[in-house]
C-alpha cells in the first residue's frame, strides 16, 4: 500500500448548476481508471427512494423534507469515501462532507429549515465521517465560481424535474454561503476557476492543475 501522502484528493465544489457534471464526465472520459478514480453525486439515487423523489420535495418543501435529504446527502457522501479504493492515484469527488455541511446545512440552519435538535445531529455525523474517511493533508478543492444567475440559465437549459422549482433567491444564498466557506477554510488548498468562460478553457485550467498532480504523484513513486 502507498504511503498516504502520496494520495491525493480533489474535491469538485460549487453551486447548483456551475457545471460539476460536465467536469466529471470530462476527467472520466478523458483519464485512465488507473490514474484517477471518479465519484460523481448519486443524484439518481436520491430522485429515487423506491419511487420518491427526495431531491424534488426538498426545494418544493423544504420545511419538511431538508433534514431527511440532509442526512440522506450525508451519508451518501461518507459511504462514498468510505467506499473508496486507495489504489489510483487521484481521488475526484463532486462536492464533499464539508460543503454538505459548512455550506448547505449552514443555509438550511439560516432558513429556519433545520430545527437546533436535527442540526446537532447532523452535525455529530459530520464530525464523524470528517475524521474517518478525509485525510485534508493530500487534499485539494476546486471550486467552480460563477454567477447565480449564469447558474439558473443552466438549471433551466437542462431541465432536471427534480430542480424546477429552484430560484435565483435560494442560488445567490448558497452563493453566500459557498464564499464564505471558501474564503475561511484554510486546511487544505483552494483552486478557484471561474467557470464562466468557455467550457474549453475551463477544461484546459482543470487539466493543467490534475496533470500536474499525476505527475508528481509518479515521481514520487519512483
């Protein structure tokens, strides 16, 4: 087994709608599965619970179903990097435990969304799976800049029924709350790219960052 510090962790971070997917399905189809090792958002999974869909209720009503699709988001995230297999080089996941955290159940305590029991219990699984499945020493995060506005346009062009309901309102709060976490975190590095260019020059700024990242992984292999 590889000494842990030669793993390395990029976690993809930004608003609904910054174009995440699209990154993920580049660096999948784009980077051999010996290299890197991709974990998307089970987003399908949770627009399915046996017929339900919780993504839906939550933005349609969000005073009863935030805590439920929290801790569903949650534990999703920790199986996730529980799950991993610390064999590739390169771990890339969309979003992470500390976004589900610091920036979306920071939002819903703000909304009155999340009474003071449900987000102590959220917080306790957080501090859980932070110390159990994330190693910030050989961590970098990506966050994916762009307007709430730009962000609605996409929403809407890709026409998710899950996410119809969503408004500008809710995507420049998360905005806020997004920024505020990424100015004041400090535990690992920080690549802010602004995603409001072309799809192709936020492609070149990803691969010149992740190619850099292989390579001094399989340097410091030999």
């Amino acid at each position: 087994m590889r000494p842990l510090n030669l793993i390395k962790t990029i976690l993809i971070e930004g608003n609904i709608g910054v174009g995440k997917s699209t990154i993920m399905s580049h660096i999948a189809s784009n980077y051999s599965s010996n290299l890197v090792q991709v974990h998307r958002e089970p987003i399908e999974n949770w627009m399915d619970i046996k017929g339900f869909d919780l993504l839906k209720a939550l933005y349609t009503e969000s005073n009863r179903w935030t805590f439920t699709f929290e801790m569903t988001a949650l534990l999703s995230r920790i199986k996730t990097h529980t799950n991993a297999i610390h064999n590739h080089h390169i771990h890339i996941y969309e979003r992470s435990i500390l976004s589900c955290f610091h920036v979306f159940i920071d939002y819903d305590r703000k909304q009155n969304y999340l009474n003071d029991a449900e987000y102590r219990i959220l917080q306790d699984h957080f501090q859980y799976g932070l110390e159990k499945t994330m190693d910030l020493s050989s961590t970098v995060i990506f966050y994916f800049d762009l307007s709430p506005k730009k962000c609605l346009e996409r929403i809407i062009k890709r026409s998710r029924q899950s996410e119809l309901s969503i408004n500008l309102k809710r995507l420049e709060q998360l905005k806020y709350h997004y920024d505020k976490f990424i100015q004041n975190f400090h535990l690992c590095p920080v690549k802010i790219i602004d995603v409001s260019q072309s799809i192709e020059q936020t492609y070149q700024q990803v691969d010149s960052v992740l190619n850099e990242m292989i390579t001094k992984n399989q340097e410091n292999r030999i």
